[in-house]
C-alpha cells in the first residue's frame, strides 16, 4: 500500500544497537562501582547513542583506564 522507498539500514542499526550497548554497559559498571547514584540513573535512562556514557567515563578520568583493560584483555586472549 505504503511505497516509502526507504533504504535497508538493519546492519548500521545493529552496529549501532551494539555500540550503544557495550558503552551503556561499561560506563553502568563503573558508576555503580562508584557509587554515583545520579550518573547510573541519567545513563540507564537516557539513550544517546553512547555519547552519555563515554561523557560519564571520560568526566570521570576512567576512559583511559577501560581502553587498557580491552588491550590487556585482548593482548591475554590473543597472545601466541
């Protein structure tokens, strides 16, 4: 009935659903790890394509610190 002529986006919005997810992820972790009861209820409820979260993480001096965690993690798993 509708011929809208939109284009086929499924995969961006994948890599977008699971871009927002790892980040809304870490930066929940790590605020409730802090105890910092406003930022866990402002990134659980607000979705921002993880621009609220990677704020939270670098505000708070922990972006550096996540980024190294992923390298020892990967550089563990991927060792030969």
């Amino acid at each position: 009935m509708f011929n809208w002529n939109i284009p086929n986006l499924g995969a961006g919005i994948f890599l977008l659903i699971i871009w927002e997810a790892f980040w809304k992820g870490v930066a929940l972790w790590k605020s409730a790890k802090r105890s910092d009861l406003v930022w866990f209820v402002a990134i659980f409820l607000i979705n921002f394509f993880g621009l609220i979260p990677l704020f939270y993480l670098w505000k708070t001096k922990q972006l550096k610190e996540v980024f190294q965690d992923f390298q020892d993690f990967y550089k563990s798993k991927f060792k030969q």
